[in-house]
C-alpha cells in the first residue's frame, strides 16, 4: 500500500504534516477530516527502486487472486447484502465457499476488521493487492450512500466486462503465440541436431565450394554450438535487466508510452486502455463520486503511466474550473467523436451515460481490431512458415544435387 505525505490545518489553524499509508489520496483526506483536519496537500511518496534489487520471496510468492474468482465473490457479496444478512455472517459463509487460498485468507484478516469495529472499505483498503482502487472506492460509496448492494453488482458486472475483453485479447493472440515458439524451437533444433550432420557429410564428400543458402545455415549452425552458452547468458541477462527496468517508476512510464507505438497491436492496446478509462470514469460518476475523485481512481486503474498523467492532467484542469471536454481536448487521446458525445453528455447532465457509449464504441473497435488481426496474421505466418522451408531446403538439397551431379559426371 502507497505512502502519502500530507499538510493540513487543525481547527485551531496550526499546520500540521507527515505521512500516512492508505489506498489513495481520498481515503487520506477523509481519515484527516474525520479528525478535525482540513487537507492543504497530499502527495504520494515515490518509492525509490534500484533495476538491481531483487526480492526472491515476492517473485516466487503468488499473491494474485483470478478475476473469475472477484467476479463470483462480487456476485455473492451483492446477493448476501441485498438480502440484508450482516457483513460479518457474510464473510463468514463465503470463507467456507472459496477456492483461492489467497482469498480466503484476505477475507478472514476482512473478517476480523469488521468484528473489530473498521469499515468494510477500510478493511478493503488493507489488502490491495487483491481488490483494486476502484473496487474499494465503490465499496465506500456504497457504504456511505446506503446502497452496498448496489456497489457490489456494479463491482461485479465491470469485473465481467474486463474478463470478457481479456479473454478476447488472449483468444486473439494464442495462435500467433503458439506458431512463433514452434518456429523458433524449429530453428534452434535443426542448427543444433540437424546442420551438423549434413556439415560432416559434404565435409565427407568434399563438396567443394557450397552455395550461399548452405553457407549461411552452416555459419549459423557453427555459431550456435560454439556460443550458445554465451548467447543464453546474455539472453538471460538482457530479459532480466529489461524487466527489472520497467518495474522502476521512470521504466515503466517509458514501456507504457512504446507499447503503445506498436505496428497493429499498439492501436488495440491503445484503444482497450480508452475503453477501460471511459466505462470506470463513467460508473465513477453514476455512484455519485465527485470528478476529481473519480479522475484520481481512473488514474490508478487505467494500467498504463502515460494514459494515467493525461488523466491527471485532466484532473488538474478540472481542479482549475475548466470542463471535462476541455481538459479531454487539450489531451489529444480522444477522437472527435468521442469528444463531441462528452459534450452531449455535459450539456445534458447525462455523463456518465455518454461515457457508456464512448466505452462501446471503443469496445466494438477492439473487436473488430481482433478479429481482424486474427484473419491477417494467419497466411502472413503461412508465409513466414514456407519462406523458412524453402530456404531451409534450399541449403539443404542444393549441395546433395551438385554432388549428384558431380557423381555422374564423374
């Protein structure tokens, strides 16, 4: 959990500052103004992380829980709470229902809060690794608007529309993914077990000067057996410095802005991570969170630091009175469309609703964008497959035919 430090003014007008470890800014400003505090300034505290540190216990400890298995807590959470059982007999049931490990046991330490006396999105709040910004939010919301049913059947559909999506992506990709790594293991056998026996059978035969397919594919294979350890050292190096440099803050926002620059998939991404800040920025301000709030939680939850400064550029607009189309315009992330429905939406009062739109819109262009990349990328690796094979047969067949040849003549 993030780190934030803060200034306030007491009643009395003293200042007062110092840290505090909450999920976000709001949740800070509330614990400072439940205490009598006004807020002047929040700020998270950066973590400082080195691309040479390593933690072996959190690479090896899962602390993940499937979307599957939140979709079906959320929706047992609203059925429970909707029937009006108490929180506590709730957990309690569920605690005997769920499959994860990891589950369980944030709702037992969710249990034990609330018999405490906490909160449930406070109790929330102390396991984000599990329950995201915008889950404890809405939860908050809820608690606070009397409507907790509401928040969990909210949780639990936006929950479904990110599994679908997801699972649209890892449909699209699958193929793709599996024919590479067939290719490239094809390539690794026959330079490692395959070039080396033909090598000794025109060496054997004295083949002479060999044709330049043959050569290449020889030097290759030599390559192979006499640098591979050196070639999986560095490769393994290389992939290790590369993942621990974008886990680094200054990293990260760097790989979140290339990815983005991708031939083909760098649109799908690009237009995915829009439909997830609309359709959250959207269910936002439908339960009744005010703009800034909700434009500090879409933020967080949009998973890409280039997306999240415009969006907290936007925020800052707001901040100065500006209007959701102004601040949208000034980033240059929407298109004109998506602009002129944010301007329906404020004019009319309905937001929140054209924000549903727009989400659709990008929705529906992601699938299209899927589906049309599942259509192309087949006869491009077709292609890629046979003009391996041809070279391949090329080197391989090309000397035997001279040897033939030579044998005739002869």
């Amino acid at each position: 959990m993030p780190n934030f430090e803060y200034r306030a003014n007491t009643s009395t007008g003293e200042s007062i500052s110092g840290t505090m470890e909450a999920v976000n800014k709001e949740i800070v400003a509330d614990r400072l103004l439940a205490r009598g505090n006004a807020p002047v300034l929040i700020k998270e505290v950066a973590e400082q992380q080195n691309i040479f540190d390593l933690d072996i216990g959190k690479l090896l400890q899962s602390k993940k829980v499937k979307l599957q298995d939140l979709v079906m807590f959320s929706r047992q959470m609203h059925s429970l709470t909707k029937a009006g059982i108490p929180l506590t007999r709730a957990m309690a049931g569920l605690l005997e229902t769920t499959n994860s490990p990891v589950l369980r046991e944030a709702l037992e330490a969710i249990n034990s809060d609330l018999n405490s006396g906490n909160n449930l999105a406070s109790a929330f709040a102390r396991h984000k690794h599990i329950f995201s910004s915008i889950y404890i939010s809405l939860i908050h919301v809820g608690e606070n608007s009397g409507r907790l049913e509401e928040a969990f059947k909210q949780i639990a559909e936006y929950l479904e529309l990110e599994q679908k999506t997801k699972n649209r992506i890892k449909s699209a990709t699958r193929y793709p993914m599996f024919v590479s790594l067939a290719i490239t293991a094809a390539i690794v056998i026959i330079n490692i077990f395959v070039m080396p026996q033909f090598t000794k059978l025109f060496e054997a035969f004295d083949a002479g000067e060999l044709p330049l397919p043959t050569r290449i594919l020889m030097a290759t294979s030599d390559f192979f057996l006499n640098y591979w350890p050196y070639l999986l050292i560095g490769t393994s190096a290389a992939v290790f410095l590369f993942m621990r440099y974008i886990r680094t803050p200054k990293g990260k926002y760097w790989w979140d802005q290339k990815r983005l620059k991708f031939p083909i998939i760098g649109d799908i991404i690009y237009r995915s991570l829009l439909a997830r800040f609309s359709r959250t920025f959207g269910m936002m301000i439908s339960s009744g969170v005010p703009l800034i709030n909700a434009l500090n939680i879409v933020a967080e939850v949009v998973d890409n630091d280039w997306v999240a400064e415009h969006v907290r550029s936007m925020r800052t607009g707001v901040e100065k009175g500006e209007s959701i189309l102004q601040v949208a315009t000034r980033t240059q992330l929407f298109s004109p469309l998506v602009l002129q429905m944010i301007a329906v939406g404020e004019e009319t009062g309905q937001l929140d609703e054209m924000l549903g739109q727009v989400a659709l819109f990008y929705e529906e262009q992601v699938d299209y964008d899927l589906k049309k990349l599942s259509d192309n990328i087949e006869p491009i690796l077709i292609v890629f497959i046979g003009a391996i094979v041809l070279i391949l047969m090329l080197a391989v067949y090309l000397p035997m035919w001279e040897l033939t040849s030579q044998a005739r003549n002869g």
